[in-house]
C-alpha cells in the first residue's frame, strides 16, 4: 500500500464506530506483539481538560533529562502521524505504511473488527517498542476504565481535571465521569490527580483505596519557572505533569525541568500565529507582547469545546490581551454544550463569525446564531472557514475557537496542507 491507500484504509475502520471495551484491544496487542516491554514505564493520562497539555509537559521534560520517549495522543489536529511521536518526531510514512498492512492482514477475518483508535494504539506500541522507547505517555482517548489504552498495564496513572462531557457515553454526572477515568487506576501503583471538585474527588479517592494505590492530589500551580504554554492553568498543569516524574523517578533538577518546560509545544491551544511580511504564517516562539509591532494582529487557534475549556481560553485571553476584544470565529460539533461555551466566549467577542465545521456532528452555524443571547455582538455567517479568515480585522486580533476538528482545519489551511479528521 501507499502511504495514502493505508490511511484510507484506517479511516473505513470508523465505520465500526467507537466501542469501549479491552478484550478486543487486548487481543489486538497480543497477536501484534505490541504490548511494551517490562523494562519499559508507562504513564497513562485520563481526565476532561488538559490531558494533551499534561502530556507534551511531561513528554518535554523527560526528553529534557536525555530518556527516549514515546508519546500516544488523539485526536490529531492535521495528520494522523502527529499522534504517534517519539522523542518529539512523528513516524514515518514508510512505518506507518508497514505496520497499517501488517495489521489489516492480521485482522481481515476477525468477527469484531477492530476500532480505528485501536488500530492507532497498536501501530504506536509496536514502533516504540521497536525503536527501544524507555518512557511511554498514553493519552486516553475517552473515558479510561474501557478505553483501549487501559489494556496497556501501566506504571503510573495521571488524571487531570474532570467536568461534564461525552455523557452520551460517560455518564450523566460528574461522579459517574469520574468513575470512568478513574477507572484507569492499577492495583498499587502511584496515582497523581489535579484538583478535583468534591465530587469527583470523592470518586477517585475510593477507588485508588479500592486499588490500594497511592493518591497524592496536585492542588498547588507550579511556581518560579516560565512555560512554553500559554495561560495560567498551564501552570496547574506543569505541577501535576512533574509531580508525575517525580513519582516514577525520574531525576529533576532546576535546569533540566527549566529547558523542559520553555520548550513544551501543543498545537491548537492558545497558540498565538504571527503573520510574517512575505505572507508566511508561523507560530510564536514565546508569550505574545501585544505592545510589539506586527505585520498585522494576532490569530490566536484554541480548542474550547466544553464550558471549562471556554473559561480557561477566557482567562488566557484577558491575561495575554488585556482589555482587548477579538475578532471571534466559532464553530461547534452538535453534542456539546452550546449555550455554556458561548457564555464564556462571547463577552470576548467585537464581531462574531460563525462557520461550519467538517464534521458529520457539526451545529450548523444558523442554528448557533439562533441559540445567542439577546443583544450579541455583530454576526456574520460565513460558508467555509477560509472566507472567515480572510474576513480578519486589520486592528483587532482574531480568536478562532471551537471545535477541535476547527482548529485542525485552519492549521491544515493556514500550512497548506490537506485535512482530513477523525471522530477517534
């Protein structure tokens, strides 16, 4: 197969839709040889906000200390392979294209056909085990008490902030949600928890009891370093992501944890684009100065599409633009909760631009203009994304948020790429 014949062969998998569950996925790790070797650590990352923060700062600074990391995240934003990283470089083409046949060969008789997140772990298990990886990050990608990568026997569970989302499959209340990610836990080894609302906390604490694992809860935000990331909640995050180190021990010293943190990268949160005057668009290197001349203003890319993810984009703006209004594109997938997102971001908002998102599950924007309050700023409906971004203001810097598939389509537009996303 090409190296496109086998992505699309991938993404025909989505038919099977998103099963939870670890027989099959064990199965599949099994037959694949793909399970980690015993020399091998393994962090596993559960939560509702700030898993994929939590582990690009965890990934930074222990490649930072010299390991060999291998880094498990979902959804991508642009390419499939941005999921499957090793020591910050994404597989191949080629490895992609050899382990995507190895596996529709192994699997085309199987009664339950495997999943197309399931086929993503597989692949990315079986390359870090081949290319020797000391110290693996998997990003849960729902749930976690039934998510595949709860198949993969762990060293250290990890679980950032929960609040309501995916109830269609998690659960109606933050107790029951939580109970799915703390569902990651393993009989006595290390948990390390955000703060927690008490409900949830309650939730995680009888289980790590059950488990007789140890739980410390991370309530502290870390202090005296800079980040490569942008907002105060980042910092809550870099606490709970070197704690995490620190529990599997890994050795940190100021340096080390100093360079680790500056050069954390995760595309599409609070990322500030600059345009450049030949037209060029390229990411900031460091926390935006407003002050500072440009070409023109800021385009600013961030995934906010539960309400505490809107809130936290809010105080990252009001910190990074202060007393500045954003040119404000938005777009939304239908089983989110519309009018909470909105309450956060909208008091943001000069102008507000809605478009439609690439996605099956996209809100169309006429029915997100009929859901505004009373009295919202201007609206304009676009019909694609690109004729929003060409509608940036001049003087005013232009917040694209929303959806994650959103976000994926305007890097894809913004590099010239093509897009194509996954609902795994």
């Amino acid at each position: 197969m090409t190296y496109q014949e086998s992505i699309d062969w991938l993404y025909s998998t989505q038919l099977f839709g998103i099963k939870l569950g670890l027989d099959n996925p064990r199965r599949l790790l099994r037959e694949y040889l793909a399970f980690p070797p015993q020399r091998t650590k393994v962090i596993h990352v559960a939560g509702t906000n700030g898993k994929g923060s939590v582990c690009a700062l965890i990934d930074s600074v222990a490649r930072s200390t010299g390991r060999r990391t291998g880094l498990f995240t979902s959804p991508h934003l642009v390419d499939f392979r941005e999921r499957i990283r090793i020591s910050g470089a994404e597989i191949s083409e080629e490895d992609t294209i050899r382990h995507l046949t190895a596996l529709r060969e192994l699997v085309k008789d199987w009664e339950y056909h495997p999943t197309f997140f399931e086929l993503a772990l597989a692949v990315a298990l079986k390359h870090f085990s081949e290319n020797n990886c000391e110290l693996l990050i998997l990003e849960t990608g729902m749930g976690g008490r039934l998510d595949a990568t709860t198949a993969v026997p762990a060293d250290v569970a990890v679980i950032t902030p929960i609040a309501l989302d995916h109830q269609e499959h998690l659960g109606d209340t933050l107790a029951e949600i939580a109970g799915e990610k703390a569902g990651i836990i393993c009989p006595t080894k290390p948990v390390f928890s955000a703060a927690q609302a008490p409900e949830a906390r309650s939730v995680i604490e009888q289980k790590a009891n059950e488990q007789r694992a140890p739980l410390d809860f991370i309530d502290e935000p870390l202090t005296g370093y800079s980040l490569g990331l942008h907002g105060p909640h980042q910092l809550e995050n870099a606490a709970l992501a070197l704690a995490t180190l620190h529990g599997i021990g890994v050795h940190l010293d100021y340096e080390v944890v100093k360079h680790g943190l500056q050069n954390a990268r995760h595309p599409g949160r609070f990322d500030i684009i600059s345009d450049s005057s030949s037209g060029v668009t390229v990411p900031a290197t460091g926390p935006h100065d407003p002050s500072a001349p440009s070409q023109s203003p800021p385009l600013v890319l961030d995934i906010a599409h539960n309400p505490s993810s809107a809130k936290a984009l809010a105080t990252t703006w009001h910190e990074k633009f202060p007393n500045q209004k954003a040119h404000l594109i938005f777009g939304l997938v239908a089983d989110k909760d519309l009018h909470a997102v909105l309450s956060q971001l909208l008091p943001l908002a000069h102008e507000l631009h809605l478009v439609p998102v690439n996605s099956p599950r996209a809100t169309p924007p006429e029915d997100i203009k009929a859901a505004l309050p009373a009295d919202p700023p201007p609206v304009t409906i676009h019909p694609d994304l690109a004729s929003a971004l060409a509608s940036r203001s001049t003087t005013l810097p232009t917040l694209l948020t929303g959806s994650a598939f959103l976000i994926g389509e305007a890097l894809a537009l913004l590099q010239d790429k093509s897009h194509r996303s996954s609902d795994q």
